[in-house]
C-alpha cells in the first residue's frame, strides 16, 4: 500500500499573510506474513524538507509480531507507543485521519516512537480487553542505539464493551515513563513546540506522561476525546519545582446522508506552565471546523477552517493569534 497527500494553504498571521501548495509525506507500507506465527511490518515515509527543498526517507517502522498465544503477542522492533488512542490507530497516511492534522499534544508531549519490545493482547474477553506492555529506548536515543541503561516504559489499556451500531468504539488509558538525558530529546519523540535554551536547563528530567482516551462512533457520529497530561520533574536543578503540562483534544464528526460526507469540529487545548524547564511555557487554543468528502475508497478530499488564539500574555511563547484555511486531498492505493 501506498498513502499520500497535497495540501493548500491560507494564512492570516498577526497581520502577515500568505499562501502556497505543497507535497505533504508519502507512506509506503509493507505487510508480510512470514510464517503461521509471524509477520512483518515496514512504514517508510518519504518527507518534503524545507529551505532549499528536496525529500528525506525515513523509517516510521520496522516490526516483527510473533502470536505465541491466541489473541497474545510478541512484538520487536521499531513502533508506535501506543500511549493514547491517536498514536495507537493513525500513522502517517493523513488519508486515514479523521481531520487533517494531528492534535496538537503530538507538537509536545506524546513520545511519538519507540524502538524496542511490547507485550500486546487484543479482544480478551467480553469487554474486549486489550493491553500493551512497551520497554524501548527513550526520548534522548536515536535509531542507531541507545547510550544508556534506563529504558522508557509504556503501559497502555482499553475495553471495547460496545456492540450493535456501537461496534469498534473504545476507552482506554496509558502510562509514560521515561528519563530525558541532559533534556534533549532524539528521533522519537514528538517535541517539536520550542524547547528551553540548554542555558536555562541541562540537566536530566524525570519525565511522565498520563492519558485517557475516548473513541466512539457509529452509522451518524463520529467523537474523539483525549487529554494528557505531562509531568515533570528536574534532579539536577537544585530545587527547581515540578511542572504539569495540560493538553485537551476534542474531535466530533457528523456523517450526512449518503455517507460520502462528513462536517466535524474540532478543539486542541495546551498549557505549559512557567515552571516548565523542558519546553517553552506557552498556551494555545486551537478551534477548527472541517468538511470531510469520499470521493471513493482511495481518494479523500478535507477542508479547514482554523483559529488559534490564546488567553495569557504572562507564558514565553507570544500569544498566538492566526487564522488558517487548508484544503486537502488524500489517497492511497
């Protein structure tokens, strides 16, 4: 299979305004079945980069899953840490996103991979249980290796009591837990929100990161809820305080008759407090209403309507203020 998107895009920022087309990432994706037991899995996306231009591949993931008991299983290599509900159900076919970009937390706080080894189990019982046991390398390693002993651990659960209309909805919750060496965060993590000079901290954080998770959807409705929270803490900082992060995720969608058509909204809520010494404290509302339109089984096409704002002039990151409409078509075959 192969997934793929092109993106426009119009902006109003603080008075400055542009425009322009683009080539968003390219999905190849790979499945075998090696053998009764085990098969594999390959995600290679090619990016677009910017500056002077040009793509870069790299590999999203590359896993073996052995079943060595019913619905019980073995899996290695590098993946998704299944933290919350988003990271664990969309990769990086934006054809399968419900809206057209990630929430939000992903920019912050959610450890996007991890390179290692899960304990997973799937539709246990009446309720559907599920769970995911993750020991891998940790927000400061890279693809090539990890320098260190201390391993990120990941423990996630969810039940799927749901039948009828109701079939394939979810709730479910997960732990993170990871040290962050002299606060520099590697290849799998998602902290792309503006990290604090190493003048202010360089030291290690004690990092931790909470989540639950609600999908639930059926023949007319689609709704999404998710909220994290991130906590850290600074050994090496001589007192320094605890910080919280907060980080809300709202999604509701509603299929129009026909079911080629989908009007959604969305909210993505973040606070990073002052005493945060990891990222830039910062706060950030994120409102946007969508139309989604199937065109067919292969082909998507959404659009957006954005408003991010803030309410707190006393964080470090300036107050955002900005409108944005996009406008995306996204295939696969």
């Amino acid at each position: 299979n192969m997934f793929g998107h092109l993106e426009a895009v119009a902006e109003s920022d603080n008075g400055t305004e542009h425009s322009g087309f683009s080539v968003g990432e390219h999905d190849f994706f790979v499945t075998s079945q090696l053998s009764d037991r085990i098969r594999f899995l390959s995600e290679t996306v090619v990016n677009p980069q910017g500056g002077s231009g040009g793509f870069v591949a790299s590999i999203e993931r590359a896993l073996l899953t052995f079943n060595y008991a019913g619905n019980h299983n073995v899996i290695v290599g590098k993946m998704h840490t299944p933290l919350n509900y988003w990271n664990d159900t969309y990769h990086h076919g934006r054809f399968l996103f419900p809206t057209i970009d990630r929430p939000e937390s992903f920019s912050h706080v959610v450890p996007i991979h991890t390179l290692g080894l899960r304990l997973q189990g799937q539709n246990l019982g009446a309720l559907k249980f599920g769970y995911d046991v993750v020991l891998g390398n940790g927000l400061s390693s890279n693809d090539k290796g990890d320098e260190d002993l201390q391993k990120s651990l990941t423990a996630a659960w969810h039940i799927k009591p749901f039948s009828g209309d109701w079939e394939g909805s979810r709730i479910g919750m997960g732990y993170y837990r990871d040290v962050i060496y002299d606060n520099h965060v590697g290849s799998h993590g998602g902290h792309g929100g503006s990290h604090r000079p190493v003048e202010v901290y360089s030291g290690d954080v004690d990092h931790q990161v909470a989540s639950v998770s609600a999908w639930l959807a059926n023949s007319k409705m689609e709704f999404l809820y998710e909220y994290s929270v991130s906590m850290n803490s600074y050994p090496d900082s001589a007192g320094a305080a605890e910080s919280t992060s907060h980080l809300t995720y709202l999604y509701a969608g509603y299929k129009l008759p026909g079911e080629t058509d989908v009007l959604y909204g969305l909210l993505d809520y973040v606070v990073i407090p002052m005493e945060e010494l990891h990222l830039m404290p910062q706060q950030l509302s994120k409102y946007g209403l969508g139309w989604r339109h199937e065109f067919s089984s292969f082909v998507h096409s959404k659009f957006q309507l954005e408003r991010y704002t803030g309410n707190r002039d006393d964080l470090m990151m300036p107050r955002p203020n900005k409108w944005e409409v996009k406008v995306q078509l996204a295939y696969r075959f």
